[in-house]
C-alpha cells in the first residue's frame, strides 16, 4: 500500500470551488431562472383588520399586470417593458430592471378573498386584504362581582 501525503490546502480549495458553484447555480437562478427576469421589491405588513402588500413597479401600466389568489397563494405576474425600440438610442449603461416578473405570496386563511382590492399609483402597487370579521378575535371583558 502507497503512502498518500494528505494536502489540506487542496481539500479547502475543492470545498471553496464547491461553495462557489452552490451560489452562482443560486443566484442565476433567482435573478434569471423560473422566477422571471426580475423581482420587484415588496413590503407586506399587517393591521388589526387587512393585510397590505405593497409593491415598487414604476414604469409598469395596469394593463401589464396580472393577479390571481388561488389556494391561498396571491400571485403578482407582469412586465415592465423595455423602453428602447431596436437600435434607435445608444445607451453607455442600463441599471434599471426590465422584463417579466412573478411574485407569490402564501396568504393565511384568515383573510377574505372575495374582499382583496388592488390600487396602482405613482409605480406603487397596493393589494389590500381584509381579514374575516368572524376570524378577529373578540374580546370579553370581565366584570367583578
């Protein structure tokens, strides 16, 4: 049997290049795989009586925009359009996000769904969903004898 001088400087280097395949495959993946070209960002928060969704798309019109509730997952899908036709500018840079996106959300069931309104203004998209009255708690107050 050969003796097999062990080189702990390569092992940590196939473990570095393994680590680096994980998060390129990873971030490929959510900035352009099954996600869509791009993830607007959201901010959801909640009160005694809705839960509100708010979502940055500026440049996107109502009509690229597509909402669904099904299962209790709310789905956000649309499209901010490119805004150049072929060749007829030369831009040096272009930083701004484009192309289709789809978000979803899983929604508990404490919410209404027949009551879920959506407003766009000024490239903010608002969901509102209310919660089920029948749901909220009830408070019960105590009385001393």
């Amino acid at each position: 049997m050969a003796i097999v001088r062990w080189d702990p400087l390569k092992d940590l280097m196939t473990m570095h290049d393994r680590m680096n395949k994980i998060f390129d495959e990873t971030l490929s993946k959510t900035a352009h795989g099954s996600y869509g070209d791009w993830l607007p960002p959201v901010d959801i928060y909640e009160t005694d009586a809705e839960i509100v969704i708010v979502a940055e798309l500026p440049g996107v019109k109502e009509e690229e925009l597509d909402i669904q509730m099904a299962d209790g997952i709310l789905i956000l899908k649309g499209e901010k359009k490119y805004p150049v036709d072929g060749d007829s500018d030369n831009y040096y840079r272009l930083e701004r996000a484009y192309g289709k996106f789809n978000r979803s959300f899983a929604i508990p069931n404490t919410v209404d769904v027949n009551s879920v309104k959506a407003s766009l203004k000024d490239g903010l998209l608002k969901i509102t969903l209310q919660k089920r009255t029948e749901i909220q708690p009830k408070v019960i107050k105590v009385e001393t004898e």
